[in-house]
C-alpha cells in the first residue's frame, strides 16, 4: 500500500478497486501499464532490482466448466496484455517505500518521454 501511495504516473494505474472503506493486504501490487511498453518497464525495474512480473493472466482462458462466467470476458487478455506486478518482496529490499516509488515513476516517465 505505501508504494502504491508513491506512484504518480500517468503511465500506470493501480489494478485494483480502491474505496475508502475498504481494507485490504496486497501480496502482489497490480498495475495496469497504459501508454508505456509492460515487457521494457519490467525489464527497466527488474535491473533496478525491483521485482516486477507479469502476474498471472490466464483467467480468460480456462474453461467455462471450470470458472463459471455470467458474460464472455472479451476485455481480459488487453488487459492481461498490460498487467503488471510488483512483488511483496521488494518490503524485503531494505528501500523505503518513497524511494521504490520514484524508481517506478521515474522508468516510467523516461519511457513516456522517449515515446
């Protein structure tokens, strides 16, 4: 949550619903990369030694047998396509969470910057 707090970029947005009333732990930090290459941003995180990843994105295509679904989820694979993760581990990174904040919105804006 303190990371996520940190972030400011229009680059990326958190994947998850936020409500003042709402009270959550995170295991993974989801974001959803628009505007910024997901795939190059997690490269540029990773040699910062932050751990990002893709996360999981096969939902859309278990079967219907398997995960009942009341529509198509036409929308998934984009967004599975633009989802990434940052992993509860970087609490382990002996960083402050300010200081991994500005790492992620720094690539970011480098990366909005450069086009």
């Amino acid at each position: 949550r303190e990371v996520m707090a940190q972030l400011d970029s229009e680059g990326l947005r958190p994947a998850c619903l936020q409500t003042p009333d709402l009270v959550y732990g995170i295991y993974q930090l989801g974001l959803l990369a628009s505007g910024v290459d997901r795939d190059v941003l997690i490269e540029r995180l990773r040699k910062q030694g932050i751990p990002a990843g893709t996360g999981f994105s096969g939902f859309h295509r278990r079967s219907k047998r398997r995960c009942d679904r009341l529509t198509e989820l036409q929308n998934v694979p984009t967004i599975a396509a633009h989802t990434l993760t940052i992993h509860h581990s970087v609490a382990w990174l002996g960083r402050s969470a300010q200081d991994i904040g500005q790492s992620i919105n720094q690539a970011v804006a480098e990366m909005l910057e450069s086009g």
